[in-house]
C-alpha cells in the first residue's frame, strides 16, 4: 500500500467531539456552576498557567496528577540540568512550593482528576454521524491503489487501510461498522489487548482488514489490577468492575504533557510501526492534527529525511502555518488544504496531485 492516514483530533470534530482546547473550556464551565464547589482550584491552575503555550484538556490533567502525587514530583520535574543551570539557587523554593501546594490541593485535585477525566471520556461520544466523510477521505487516499469506493458498493471483503490516531475515541471503529468493514485495533477474545508484532493481522500487509493504531490510547483501554491489558465494548472507568470480573487499576490513555511516551507499551509497538510505515509509504494524509507533539513530530520528520518519496498532504485550518513551521526542509513534497475536515476540504483533496 502506497498511502495511509494519520488523524487528529480535527477529524473528530464533525462527529460532535470537541477539541482538547474545546473540552478544557467546557469542563470550566461545568465548574461554574453553583453544585460544582472545586471550581476556584481549576480557576487556580488555569490562572499560573496562563504564560503556558497551550491549555487544554491534557494539560490541566497532567497538573491534577502531579498535584496529587507532590510528594515524589519535585525531583521528576526539576531534575533536568539546564534548569538547575539557569536557576541555581532556587531549587528549595520551588520545592517548598510543590510541598505547599500539594498540601493545600491534594484531596481537591484528587476528586476533580476523577471528574475531569469522566468528562473527557464523556466527550468522546458522538452526536453526528457523517461516516461519508471517511468514505470519500480513504477513497481519495487509496486510489492509487485500488477503487475503494466501488469496493464498497459491490460488498468486497478485500478492502484494507492503515489507519494511526491521536484520538481517543471510538469514531473509526463506529465507521467500519458502518460499512460493514473488517477491522483490526488489537481488540483481540476474551477483552484481551494484543499490540504485538505477533499480531499478523494488525502488523503485516495481506490481511484485508483496516488496521486502526490508537498512538494514545482508546477510551475503552486499560490495565486491570494484575497488570494485564485489556479492553470493553464502553468507556472505562478506574476502579470499577467489569463485566468480565477484571477491576480496572488504570484507563490506558496518554497525554502527552505529562511524559515521554513512545517507550511505555502498548504505545512503543505502535509509534515503532508509524515510523516504520511512513519510511516505506509515499503517502500521508493528516487530517486535523497540529504536530504539537514534539514525539509524534521528530517520528514524521526523520520519515521525511529517509523517504525521499514520501509526500504529506495536510487538511487543517493551519496547514500552511504547519507546513512552514514542522516541514521548512520538506515544503516542495507537502501539500496543505487549509479547510477543516469537511466537504470543502475532500472537493480540494479530489483536485489535489499526489
């Protein structure tokens, strides 16, 4: 296959899912209301946080979480060298102020963390159904391959994509529904979670199913409290009980503001194979994603630096401003559509040269 796709949370938008930035904004304002007695500490953090560049939704968890574990997170944040450089003397304070704060904060943080967290699983349900968008989005991408559409209208079981997502949510499985297509997201029998090379079906080229990697993780993802993976048919909630008697001891989602990511598992076997993919494609289709991640980012760049015949198409608002930002060395072989990801934008894709 010549091409595949990587969607942010823009290509979620026309489902009814807002952005992290939206989500942050809509949780405040759950906070506002008069039953809703935490809202001065969200208020709180958003406030010290106001010179940071980008508040969102996996900002202010990253915060909570660290609030609550003060006791060991000085070390963790202020242990690198160039701030012990710049800052000598003021290690001691900044410790004194994580205890303070941690102190003051602990049990507040610990009740909104859980709150906030239900919330952002709460968003990721979708109110529109505009699956067409999909359909005409991966006909584009893959006609060089084969004719996805007419695939679809005479029933074929041979249709594949490879598909990779910063999303959260269960949009493109609902998608392949749908369809009526086969898909693999390592949603294996039994609740279990497979994301290992040992997954043919996931991994390996022939099997004609859309391979779905969720590079962050899936709402419906996690660890139970004997460490092992698994996964539900709805939205996790730690420390409850499922179905299959399995307690969930975490939700297996990342955000990506509270630490390097790309060698924890299942997410390691995931960004390893997008780089790998990448190198042997010619393709990319990105819809709605910022490269704010500077993992994901440095994954897409060292492709474009070894794969000399690989080609970015970008569909977002700020695909310009992306281009000429996180491609500068690569502009002649990326390509933007400035639109958000709706009918406007797939009319430009049709008359795009890839």
């Amino acid at each position: 296959m010549k091409s595949l796709f990587f969607l942010g949370a823009g290509a979620s938008v026309p489902f009814g899912i807002p952005t992290m930035t939206k989500m942050v904004s809509d949780f405040e304002e759950r906070t506002r209301k008069p039953n809703y007695g935490l809202g001065y500490v969200v208020q709180e953090i958003k406030n010290r946080l106001r010179n940071y560049k980008s508040f969102d939704i996996e900002a202010l968890i990253t915060v909570l979480q660290d609030i609550v574990d003060y006791p060991n997170i000085a070390d963790s944040i202020f242990n690198h060298p160039s701030l012990h450089f710049y800052t000598p003397n003021d290690y001691q304070t900044f410790a004194s102020s994580v205890q303070s704060f941690g102190q003051k904060y602990h049990n507040e943080a610990k009740q909104i963390l859980g709150d906030v967290k239900l919330f952002l699983t709460e968003s990721c349900n979708f109110t529109n159904t505009p699956f067409e968008l999909y359909k005409e989005l991966f006909s584009e991408g893959i006609k060089y391959d084969f004719n996805y559409k007419q695939e679809l209208a005479e029933h074929r079981k041979d249709i594949y994509n490879c598909i990779f997502t910063t999303n959260y949510d269960l949009v493109l499985e609902a998608y392949c529904t749908h369809e009526g297509l086969q898909y693999e997201n390592g949603e294996i029998h039994g609740g279990v979670l497979d994301i290992a090379s040992s997954n043919q079906s996931l991994f390996e080229s022939g099997y004609n199913v859309h391979q779905i990697f969720k590079l962050h993780g899936s709402i419906n993802w996690y660890t139970d409290d004997r460490g092992c993976m698994r996964w539900i048919s709805e939205p996790v909630i730690t420390g409850k009980t499922t179905a299959l008697g399995h307690k969930v001891e975490r939700e297996l989602l990342l955000y990506p503001a509270i630490f390097k990511y790309t060698f924890r598992e299942p997410f390691y076997t995931m960004f390893h194979h997008l780089k790998d993919r990448l190198i042997k494609s010619s393709f990319c289709f990105i819809v709605g994603y910022s490269f704010r991640d500077d993992d994901i980012l440095g994954i897409f760049q060292d492709a474009m630096m070894k794969n000399l015949n690989l080609h970015l198409v970008l569909i977002d608002p700020s695909a310009e401003m992306i281009k000429d930002t996180r491609f500068s060395k690569y502009k002649d072989r990326v390509q933007c559509i400035s639109e958000p990801f709706n009918m406007t934008a797939i009319e430009q894709l049709k008359r795009i040269k890839v």
